[in-house]
C-alpha cells in the first residue's frame, strides 16, 4: 500500500482509565471541548461501534501487531447500527501504522454489498480503490472474518474547531464471528472495570490536554481491542498476560 500524504497521517494516543479517573478527564474537557453530534442523538450519549476484524489462519495481522512491524495493515468492515437491514451503512476500512502514526484508507457499502463480500471474497463493485485494494489483500493474504469487537463511544470535539479528537470507550468487548450481525454471538469482556481513553490528533496535544494527562497520572499503553479479542477468543494462538472480568 502506498503511503498516505503526510496531512493523513495521525497521533492516537490510548490509556485505559477506571471510572474516578473518567469523571475527572470528562470534567476537565468542558470549558475546551464539547460532546460531539453522533453522542448527543444516541441512547445514553454513547454510539454503537461494531467492527469485524480480518485475519488468515495463521494469524499473520495478528503476529505482525504484536511484533509492532512496520506498515502493518488492519482490515475491519464496521457498522454504527445493530439494525440488521440491506440498506445499512457499513464501513470499509484498511489501517496502518508507521510508528506511532496512523492512517485509514475508508469507503462506506450498504450491509446486503457487505454480506455478498464476506460470503464471496469478492465486491459487487470494485471500482472504489478501497474496496478494490481490501479484495486484493483478502485474496492475495488470504483473509477471513475472525473476531467481532463491539462497545459504546463517547465522542467530543474542540470547541475551537481544531484538529484533535477525545473519545471514551464503555463496555469493550468480543467475539469469534465470521458475521457483521451474528445471531448469537459469545461475548467476553475486555478490561470490564475500565474505559478506554484516546486522543487522537494530527500534531502535538494541546498544552491543556497534555497537563491534564500529567495531572490525572494517566500512562500511554498499547490497546489494541483487535488483539485482545485474538487472545480472548482463540486460546490455541496465545495465552493473555493481561487480566480481565
């Protein structure tokens, strides 16, 4: 994959934070930041986020994450909505990294092109260069729909319009699945007493933010909801060395 201008490219910084610590940051992003539009219109001001992750059967995006390799590549199809129809909008996406930068390739299909694509290895359409590189890269490392990770989001923006995002992640958790929306998915936990914080910005953090980091004693930690379901889900690939509820 070739890489993406340098203005694509970003920061996303993650901490896994308890409920003290949530109230805290949340309190602090008031007089900066404000709930973004897709919070505000949902139940609870939290989203449904619902990814099924790619992988082949040796694991390969898996053992290329843990090893932290260069230009590692995640294929994710991803819905905003638990209402199973054809219609639904369901998002295509290929992430890589490049250090502790990132950048996503994205098209949005309609859920009936997404099934026909998970069924088929194949898109209805291929003339979108995302659809047409994520079919090449399914063929060619031989993917297949592994793990389903879902949770709520909490999103908020910059009340002065700037370039960086703050989101809190509830109620994280997997599932093997080989479907967008499986009829009776095993579910596991990740973290269950804890929320995922991230930033995620093109330069550097605002000073306020990063002093509010400081102050709350927050640690950066790698926190992949891909890998983590890997290691919930398929226990004859590797053993967890984190714990969870």
């Amino acid at each position: 994959m070739n890489y993406a201008p340098e203005n694509l490219w970003r920061y996303e910084l993650k901490y896994r934070i308890n409920m003290w610590q949530y109230n805290q940051v949340k309190l602090a992003l008031v007089p900066h930041m404000k709930m973004d539009s897709y919070s505000l219109r949902a139940p609870g001001r939290k989203y449904l986020v619902r990814s099924l992750y790619y992988d082949s059967p040796d694991y390969l995006s898996y053992r290329e994450k843990i090893n932290g390799d260069f230009g590692r590549i995640k294929f994710r199809l991803r819905t905003y909505t638990d209402n199973v129809n054809e219609a639904a909008p369901v998002r295509v996406e290929m992430k890589t990294r490049r250090g502790n930068t990132m950048v996503k390739y994205a098209t949005f299909v309609v859920a009936a092109e997404c099934e026909e694509f998970i069924r088929r290895r194949h898109w209805p359409n291929t003339e979108h260069p995302v659809l047409s590189e994520f079919e090449r890269l399914a063929i060619v490392r031989n993917l297949e729909p592994k793990i389903l990770v879902e949770y709520r989001r909490e999103g908020y923006t910059p009340r002065d319009k700037s370039g960086y995002r703050v989101t809190f992640d509830h109620w994280v958790h997997s599932a093997a699945s080989d479907s967008l929306y499986p009829s009776t998915p095993w579910f596991r936990k990740h973290y269950a007493n804890e929320i995922i914080l991230e930033i995620k910005c093109r330069d550097q953090r605002p000073a306020w933010l990063a002093n509010l980091i400081l102050s709350c004693g927050l640690k950066f930690t790698a926190n992949s909801k891909f890998c983590q379901g890997i290691e919930l889900a398929c226990p004859d690939v590797v053993t967890p060395i984190w714990s969870y509820a």
